[in-house]
C-alpha cells in the first residue's frame, strides 16, 4: 500500500474528555473519527493484516472533507447540550428561589416569636423584683395585726305584746333598728340574723306588766335556728293588778353566717303582759323590749 496518509496522533497531554462538557474532547474525537474514516467507514475490504500494514491512502480532500464532517456533527450535539444545561441551570436557580423564600419568612418568624419569649422573661424578671422586694418589706415591717370585723344591731319594739294561749310559746318581735352593721332583722321580724361567723353577745331588757289581781308567771328563752336553746329560760313571778317588773337578760352565741336567734315569751296568766308605753313627762318612750346585739368580744384573731 504505497502513498499511505496517517492520521496525526493526539498528542498525551490533551485530556480524554472535555471538562466543560464531560463529552470527549475535540482532538481525541477528530483523532479516532479519522481513524474510522481510514478504516473505510465500516464498509472496507481490508484485512487486519492489511490494517497491520497502515492505514489506506486518502486523498488531502478526502482528509479535509471528513473533518468537516465530524466538525459539523459534533456542532450540533455540543449546542444540543449546552441547551439542557442551561435548561437545567433554570431549574436549579427556580428551586433556590423556592428554598430561600420559605426559609427567609421562616427565618422572620421565629424572630417575632424570639422577640416576643423575651419580652415576656423580661416582664417576669421584673415581677419576680418586685415580689422580691416586697418579701423584703415585709421581713423588716410585719404586717398589722388584724381584728375581727365589728358586727352589731340594736333592735326595740313600741307595741305592747300579748299572749293568746296560756302555757304555749309565743316569739318577741320588733318593729324597730336603731343600728345595724351585720346584724339584721329577717322574716318574721322576731329573728335576728348574722353575715359574718363569731362570738355574739344578746343582751336584751324588757318591762313585764299584769292587769289584774293574783299572781302570774313569765317565762323568757333563747332559740337558735328555731330550736329552743337549753337552760337558757328564765322565770319571773308578778303578783297584783298593775303590778310591774323591768328585767333583763343576755346570753353568748357561737354563730355562722346566716344563723339566726329569737327570743320566746310564755305566760301562765295572759293578764302579765310584756309592756309598751308613749313618752310622757318627764320620760321618753318605754319600748316594750330592747336588744342589742355584738361580736366584738373575740379581741385580736
């Protein structure tokens, strides 16, 4: 095979791939296309012996034609490829813009809410202060000693009160407050009511008459929520017409709020009467029953 054109060997040093594109380098691609351009394409005749010999011969056209080739082919897929990266560096720089917003709101978010925690330890740092100082104020200064708060009534009545049934309970009623602060009447009026729990002192007066002759009896006693209290009666004899007798009596009550007391009459006579009488000169009125009513017997608590 004489006259035999050999393509020119790609020098060492030039890489096997292109770094920009990761496809095989231009040099390396002429090399082997010319290689198979001189092999005939796929459709020569030659041997391997003869390949062992060299390559066939072309012509300076035949060269120059086939690079031109392999320039034109290669153009197209290197443009191809360029296309889908760019393509893809879209994508890529769409995806950043949807990771970077969300984490940019996110990001602006937990900072209120940072800001917010603080301003909230802040306020409790500067509660616990103040608590602290007063602590403080209170370990120098004690606190006052409290007293019980001051409950009280005083209650009469104007009217002249009778018994109907000999030897039966009858209640005292009062148709008059002169003060009240805690201690009030309630319905019937004979019940007198407390708002606050305590010690309560009853101390009560009242005027016993009998119309006619003889002798009669009164009896006078507690109830405490309707229930007559024990050995809390008391007697008292009258004997002859318009006789009369000026009594009193006063008693100790462990109360709760809401309790109420009354005070109960009797007679064995119904001439003995409990009287009422208008001021005349140089007296003023005679109630027929005075209460007055207190709970500052407790001292400090």
């Amino acid at each position: 095979m004489a006259n035999v054109t050999l393509t020119n060997i790609t020098p060492p040093r030039v890489p096997m791939t292109d770094q920009r594109t990761g496809l095989i380098s231009r040099e390396w691609y002429r090399f082997f296309l010319n290689l198979f351009e001189l092999t005939g394409s796929g459709q020569n005749t030659a041997s391997l012996r003869d390949l062992q010999l060299g390559p066939p011969s072309l012509t300076v056209d035949q060269i120059n034609e086939v690079v031109s080739n392999a320039t034109d082919n290669l153009n197209p897929s290197q443009d191809a490829l360029l296309a889908q990266l760019a393509e893809l560096q879209k994508q890529i720089d769409g995806l950043q813009k949807q990771i970077q917003c969300p984490c940019t709101e996110l990001t602006a978010e937990l900072e209120k809410q940072i800001q917010g925690l603080q301003t909230q330890v802040c306020c409790q740092v500067s509660e616990v202060a103040e608590l602290q100082k007063q602590i403080e104020g209170l370990q120098m200064t004690p606190p006052p000693r409290e007293f019980d708060r001051s409950r009280y009534g005083s209650f009469y009545d104007t009217t002249t009160q009778l018994a109907t049934t000999i030897n039966t309970a009858k209640a005292v009623t009062f148709n008059s407050t002169d003060l009240s602060r805690g201690v009030y009447l309630g319905t019937p009026t004979s019940r007198v009511y407390v708002d606050t729990p305590g010690i309560y002192n009853f101390d009560t007066s009242f005027q016993i008459h009998k119309t006619s002759g003889g002798v009669g009896l009164f009896y006078l006693w507690f109830r405490l929520n309707g229930v007559d209290v024990p050995d809390s009666a008391s007697q008292i004899r009258v004997q002859g017409n318009d006789a009369e007798i000026f009594s009193s009596l006063n008693y100790f009550f462990d109360l709760n709020t809401g309790d109420y007391v009354e005070i109960i009459f009797a007679v064995d006579d119904l001439s003995v009467e409990i009287l009422a009488e208008a001021a005349t000169s140089p007296h003023p009125g005679i109630p027929s029953i005075i209460l007055t009513v207190s709970n500052n017997i407790g001292g400090i608590q």
